[in-house]
C-alpha cells in the first residue's frame, strides 16, 4: 500500500533523478571545445580584446576557445545568432556600445542585450578622444568652444554613420558644450583619420588615437574617461574641463544566449575574470590601447544600463531622427 510518505519519496526521488542531467551537465562543463562570435570584422579592437581574453581563459576551462568573426549591421548580425543559439555554454557573443547605440536607435527592431542575453563579464575597456586638425588652430577644449561659438555651424566633425556611438558622442558635445557643429559621415575611423590630417575636417572623436598625437599629426583635445588615460599623458578628460558628467567609456564584454544554466555562466565568468589578472593579458590590452575589464556580469551590466541612459537622453533632448 502506497502511504503519503511513500509517494513524496517517489516524487522527491525523480525531482532529483530529473535534476541530475543539468546539475552534471554545469559540473562537468566544458567537455568540448568553446565559440566566441565576434559580430564586427577581424583586426578590430574587440576582436583582438576577445583572441587576449581566449587565451587567458582556455588554461581555466581545459578546453579550446574558437574566435569566429560574424561582422554585418553594426554588430546585429553575429548577436543575433548567437542569441538563437543553444543555452549550453557553448556559444558566446562579444558586445560593444555598437549594441547598446543600435537598441537606443532603434529600439523596436534591435536586439536588448540584457533581456536576450545573460552577462559574462566586462572584458576590457576604452576611450574616444576627441581630436582637432592642426589647421583649426586649436590647442584646448576652451579654445573649440569659444572658436565654435564665434562660427556657429561652420566647425565640421566626423562620424562613422548615423545612430554610431561616435554620432551620437558628438551631440552630446555640442549639447553640452552649447555649440553647433557640421557633423560629416564616413565609412569608418581610418578615412576620416585621413580627411582630419589634411584639415577636410576640424574634429573627431577617435577610438584609436595615440599614433596621430604621438606624431603630432592632430591635437588632442580631451577624452571621454572618467580619469587619467594611461596612453594619453597630458591629456585631460573632457569631464575635467567644464563639461561635467561627460564620460562615455568604450568597452567590450562576453555574454551568453538567455536560459544559459547560471553554474555555467559562473564558470564563464570565473575563468575570464581569472584571465583578465595576468601580466601577460595587461601588457597585451595596453598594447591596443585598452585596459583589462573585471570580468564580472554586474559590472557589465552596469556598462550596458549607463550606456541605454545616456544615448535615449541624447536621443531625446537632441530631437534625434533616424531611418529605420
């Protein structure tokens, strides 16, 4: 006879004999090799960031990492497979501000990184410096924002499309800083680099910046971190300057497709966290002109909800417009 006692073993023990595959399946995780898709081309700074980080964490995992480059709608492309993908642990995706950019754009139709994915960890982090062309005859912030403010409209300033982090930082310049600038659009940084040299153009935020200061080639007007750039001496932060609040920091992380088991993501998160500490992992970030990230998925997280909040807020109070 079957006593009430006798039936709640019976469903405790298949409960357990249910929940056994998952629980073995995270610790036993990983029994095979590890995709990363970096949804931009190759040789970009978050590709190399992600072939660092692959090294530093394939000696935790005991398993291959395979960097794959997926590059197509500004990021959407590779996120998206990935985001189809099984929640297994076994494919990853690298994202950017290009994603957060994208979903405050256009919200109805990009990805959410925080609803379709689940967060890694920060893998490194970046600057924008804003540069001026020797020929506008600036040496400071102060100087652009009193010349800009004397030719409301005639000061030209690169991008690299509509609706890019590199557009939508410089509205929140010429809001900030009260001014009105041309904006002039490129296919990328390296062809507007080469319009900023000649003087085609007076300003641009530029990710990768150091050679042209180095060879003193632009004029470095300030960046968008927070503090002191290590690769930039003498360059003070733009927030620094009069222009409070104004820190838009460039980074790259990992995250997994939604529903991936949390013993899995902190394993993940673990092992990057462990190889972002290395000698070798900073002296090879530098190096790119990047710094080490902490790994965390709360750090990331964070990242990607400041981003949300200041490009909707840039969005909205410039009356930004963008074809969908």
């Amino acid at each position: 006879m079957r006593t009430r006692r006798t039936v709640l073993a019976e469903s405790a023990a298949l409960f357990a004999a249910l929940s056994l595959p998952r629980v073995a399946h995270a610790q036993g995780y990983p029994p095979r090799a590890i995709k990363i898709i970096v949804p931009f081309p190759p040789g970009g700074p978050g590709d190399l960031a992600m072939r660092i980080v692959r090294a530093g964490m394939e000696p935790m995992l005991g398993q291959a990492i395979v960097v794959e480059n997926m590059p197509g709608a500004g990021g959407g492309l590779g996120a998206a497979r990935v985001k189809q993908a099984d929640p297994d642990g076994y494919t990853l995706v690298q994202v950017a501000n290009p994603h957060t950019t994208s979903a405050a754009v256009r919200p109805e139709t990009s990805l959410d990184l925080l609803r379709d994915f689940v967060p890694v960890g920060d893998a490194s982090h970046s600057t924008f410096t804003l540069c001026a062309s020797k020929a506008l005859g600036v040496t400071s912030l102060a100087d652009l924002i009193q010349k800009a403010k004397s030719r409301p409209g005639e000061l030209t300033i690169g991008h690299v499309g509509a609706g890019t982090i590199h557009h939508l930082i410089n509205e929140l310049l010429k809001s900030a800083a009260g001014i009105d600038l041309g904006n002039v659009p490129y296919r990328g940084e390296a062809q507007a680099s080469v319009d900023l040299v000649a003087g085609r153009i007076d300003l641009m935020f530029l990710a990768t910046a150091k050679q042209l200061v180095d060879e003193n080639r632009v004029v470095a007007l300030g960046h968008t971190g927070g503090s002191d750039w290590f690769n930039l001496p003498g360059v003070k932060p733009i927030a620094d300057q009069g222009l409070k609040d104004f820190v838009v920091p460039g980074w790259n992380g990992l995250m997994a497709p939604k529903n991936t088991p949390p013993a899995i993501v902190d394993r993940l998160s673990g092992a990057l966290s462990h190889a972002l500490t290395a000698a070798e992992a900073t002296k090879a970030f530098n190096a790119i002109g990047l710094v080490p990230g902490t790994g965390t998925p709360q750090h990331l997280i964070r990242l990607i909800e400041s981003d949300m909040r200041l490009f909707t807020t840039v969005i909205r109070e410039r009356n930004l417009k963008f074809e969908l």
